[in-house]
C-alpha cells in the first residue's frame, strides 16, 4: 500500500475503471478509491460544486450516495438528485495530528457526521464559525473547499 | 445459570504457541511469525500435524499482501486440511477463527483444527498512515483527512454527548490499564510507570476528544499467536485444555458513516453511535454459555481507546449503558480489588500488536494459572472480545477451565 506514495495522480487515472472520472483520495490510497459506477454522479457533481445523493424512485427514500440498493424498500431503481445542502451536526471530531502531510497545513481541522435534511448521513469536513467551537446539533450549510491533495470537496459550514 | 447450548465447553483448547518480536529483535514478516506460533502450537498440543483437518486464518496481515492468506501458511506446515479458509473481518476474526474451528470439530468434519493469526506490520509499514486506510471509505471518509483516531473519535464524542461521560472518568481507564501491563514482560510500557488521571488528560491531543494516553499504542513489532483445538472427549490432561463455553460474533458495518445507516435490526433498532456490536455477539456467547456476567471472572477486550473500553463494559454487561462511568469511577475495574480487565494492560498499555490473538492468550494463559504478568486467583471464566474498526465488527468467546455443562 505504501509503494504507491510516489505516483503520481496522473499517471494511474488512465488505468481507471471510471470513464476518466478521476481518483480523488489522497495519493497513498491509490488504487483503492476510484469512483465507482455507483458513484459517477456524486463525483461528477462534485466537478460542477453540487451535492448530489440518491433518491428510490420505487418509495421515495433518499440513500446515501454510494447506495446500490434502497435501504428501505431493496429496489435499484436509484437516482441521483441534488441535495438542499442543509443539515446538522451529528457528531465530529476535530484533527491534531494529520494523517500524511499534505493535511499537515490545514491543522486543527474538523471532520464528522451530517445529517442532511434528507434524512440521510454524510461524512465532511465541517467548519465553524469564525472563533467558535464546532458542536453537536448546529445546523450547516452545504460549501466547497481546496481540501489536503484532493482539490475542491464538499464541506459543511456551521450558520448560526 | 440458564440453559446452555450443546456447545458449551464442549471444544478444548488443546495446545497454544505465540513468537513475540520487538523491534530490537531480527526483523521478521508476518508470516514468519505466524509459522513459528502454528508449530508452537503444534508442539505444545503434542500432535502430529498431519492430524491438522482444519486450518483457520486471519486475512492476510498488514506489512504483508497475499491474496490467499490461508493458502501461504498451508503451503508453508506442508499439510493438506479438509477445511481451511481465512476469517476476513479484522481483529474479531481473529478470535472467531476459533468459532469456525469449534463447529468443525463439533460436526465431526476434522478432529484437530489450528487457528492463527498475528502480523509484524509495525516493523515494515508506517501504522499510523496506512491503518485510517483500511478502517475508512476511501471515496467519502478518507479524502478529508481522517486519521484511525478520528474516526473512534465520531463514536466518542457522540457517547460523551448523550450519556455526558467526562474525560477525566474515561482517563481512568488507561491507569488502571497500565497497572497490568507494568507487572507483564511483553507489554510495550511495563517499563514506562505508572499515570494518573492528569497525565492522561495533559497529553497531545490527536483528534477531539481522543487523546494519546486515551489510545493503544502500536507494538513495535508484532505476536504471531495460534491455538489447536479439539472436541472435548479427546482432550488429554497434559495439554491443559481450556473449553469454549460460548461464542458470538457481529458485524455491523465496515465504515462508520454506513453504521448510521443501520436500522431496525440490533444493536442499531434505532440508528446510534453508542451501542456496538460487542452487545450482540456477547447476547450470543452468553446465551450459549448458560452463564451472566456476574459468572465471569476475568474480560479482556482489544478495543484501543479508552471511551471504547467503557462501552464495552457497558455492551458486555457488566454494567448498564451509560453508567460505564460510574462503574469505571466507582473502582468497578480497579487494579488492586475491581473485576480483572485487560489483565496484560490491553491495547492501551501492553500496545497492539495488528492482528494479534494476545488478548485470548493472556486470557488462556490467566486459566491455566501460567500468567506471566500478574495472576488473578483461581479464575474459572474469561470473556474476551475481538473487534476490528473503526467498532465495526465483533466477536465475543467465553473460555473456561472446567471442564463439562
Ligand atoms: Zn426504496
């Protein structure tokens, strides 16, 4: 796993399996985070700043983003919709000690559990307002930012 | 007591090997080590190996990339078993290596069957980078710097949150901890001292609320560990048999956002972060064992956290949820007179080793009256749980030196 670490991201997105939709986990994780069938739209929205997630179009349940399967009614009848952007804080976690340095310069970051207003759970960063502390229960809003080597990603900001 | 299963004690653990390496030893892989430990074992059970019809694995190690795990170790004993498959659910496949075992001897499909496990991955790969790797969902989790620490962390904060649990009463957990592991010679801090509850909560914070002294450490180097096992009648006293009195195990996920999509089913009837599958799976092992908590006299759990120790207590029954803190605050697994928990220091201070049996052979070892940390007196019972992250996946075995229901 760690011989990967000095690939580069180009050199591996042609051997992809994901009509060139490309890797977007951090280098060390290479060949094992490609965008799937399943998750073409997610990441595609991602591309254009929107958040999109899946909704059963056999009972109407919305499913998080990598579902396959309805959780609710086990139809595959899933499509992708785009989220409000809206939610709250379920719980979090806020990182001292990075994972691989290209994370090292955004410390003390914080990341956690959304619930969207869809009923569905997403995991993000989250980002607090100006001087305060990230908490369990504040209401975010949907934003994107330059994120460790991965480009723009989804990331949730606390309002109010 | 209620009643028990036909199971109940009627598996013996006939024979155990383990091979420890530190980082001041010659370096080895993990499947050098694993080898040594299987013919430790082997050896110890007083058996040929050709008798061996069952072989049990973990999934292949980190440090060391097999497709086929359980194909390289029989291929190195130059055995030819009847049944042999590796048990891919992390750490609590590890212990539910021996599960699989028992129902084959039990069926009367093999006679002897070995189960290992055990890695050296510290001594070749960096833990630290590459574990959040395997315990988080590379598209939606990973890519925005998560660390192991930060994905226990979601479960932690969310625990202290609604049963407001203080981090001076989980800091508890990892003195009493190291108490253990100062008395044993292959923990990773029997010679770094006592804490105290300060020190835990004025060490480097990793990732809110966890801290350093709230984690495991990793072993510098790695355990290989492997048991042989048999049915009860054909267990000779020499070997020491050790009987499996129940067994259970549960998975609940593989990454943590997914878990919060569980619902309708235990442990998850409603979606939480504060109740795991450990509950589950000891249900089971309990059910099978005819036995309560109030019956066990010895736990060891390989959760490596301290917030994850105290809802293990909980999930395992040894108190309600919830009150894991007035347990823990009340002396409820005091070194000098509390119930013997992680009686060689646990993940926090004897450290962890990846993929290591340890905590079913300190266990072992507790029963058979050959601790060679500190021994508890005349222990008859010994719950032990496995559990592979991030609180994912479970496994719970009841072990016991009496023999028969
Ligand atoms: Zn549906």
């Amino acid at each position: 796993m760690e011989a990967t670490n000095n690939n580069s991201v180009e050199s591996v997105q042609d051997m992809t399996w994901a009509e060139g939709v490309p890797l977007m986990a951090g280098q060390y994780m290479m060949g094992l985070a490609e965008p799937s069938p399943e998750t073409k739209d997610y990441w595609q929205g991602v591309k254009e700043g929107r958040l999109f997630i899946k909704q059963c179009s056999g009972c109407g349940k919305h499913n998080h983003p990598r579902r396959i399967f309805c959780t609710a009614c086990n139809s595959d009848a899933l499509e992708s919709v785009e989220a409000k952007g809206t939610g709250t804080v379920y719980t979090f976690s806020t990182v001292y000690r990075a994972p691989v340095p290209a994370f090292e310069k955004e410390i003390p970051y914080s990341v956690g559990v959304l619930e969207l207003s869809e009923g569905i759970y997403l995991f993000s960063r989250i980002i607090p307002e100006k001087g305060k502390e990230v908490r369990i229960g504040a209401p975010v809003q949907l934003t994107f930012q330059e994120t460790g080597p991965n480009g723009r990603l989804p990331a949730f900001q606390i309002v109010g | 007591m209620g009643s028990s299963s036909v199971l109940k004690n009627a598996t013996a653990i006939i024979g155990m090997g383990t091979k420890v390496v530190t980082n001041k030893d010659p370096r080895i892989t993990s499947l050098q080590v694993q080898l040594h430990a299987c013919h430790n074992a082997i050896k110890a059970a007083g058996i040929d190996k050709r008798q061996i019809g069952g072989v049990f694995t973990c999934r292949a190690p980190m440090g060391f990339t097999a497709l086929q795990w359980n194909m390289r170790i029989v291929q190195e004993l130059k055995i030819v078993p009847n049944l042999s498959t590796e048990i891919t659910a992390h750490g609590a496949g590890v212990l539910a290596t021996l599960s699989y075992a028992a129902m084959a001897v039990q069926a009367g499909v093999v006679d002897y069957a070995i189960c290992c496990s055990g890695c050296t991955g510290p001594l070749w790969v960096d833990m630290i980078r590459v574990n959040a790797s395997i315990e988080s969902d590379l598209q939606f989790e990973a890519p925005y710097g998560v660390t192991t620490p930060a994905l226990y962390a979601q479960w932690a904060q969310r625990y202290m949150y609604e049963f407001d649990v203080k981090p001076e009463e989980l800091a508890i957990i990892a003195v009493e901890n190291r108490k253990w592991a100062l008395r044993h010679p292959d923990a990773a801090m029997k010679d770094k001292g006592e804490i105290t509850v300060e020190d835990v909560l004025n060490s480097k914070m990793l990732a809110s609320p966890i801290r350093m002294l709230d984690s495991s450490t990793w072993y510098r180097g790695g355990i290989g560990s492997a048991v042989v096992i048999t049915r009860a009648d054909k267990a000779r006293p020499e070997q020491r048999p050790v009987y499996i009195s129940g067994f259970g195990s549960a998975t609940t996920h593989e990454w943590l956002t997914d878990r919060m999509h569980l619902s309708g089913v235990e442990p998850a009837m409603t979606p939480n972060l504060t109740t795991t599958g450990a509950k589950t799976a000891a249900d089971y092992a309990y059910a099978m064992a005819g036995l309560t908590p109030k019956d066990i006299d010895i736990v060891e759990t390989s959760v490596p956290f301290t917030f994850a120790n105290m809802m293990a207590l909980e999930d395992l029954g040894f108190c309600k949820k919830g009150e894991g803190k007035y347990f823990v605050r009340d002396g409820g697994i005091s070194y000098e007179d509390g119930l013997p928990f992680n009686t060689n220091g646990g993940y926090l201070s004897f450290g962890q080793p990846p993929h290591g049996m340890h905590m079913a052979v300190e266990a072992i070892e507790q029963l058979r009256g050959q601790a060679r940390g500190k021994q508890v007196k005349n222990p008859r019972r010994a719950l032990t749980h496995f559990h592979g992250g991030p609180l994912a996946t479970h496994a719970v075995m009841i072990l016991s030196n009496e023999e028969g229901l």
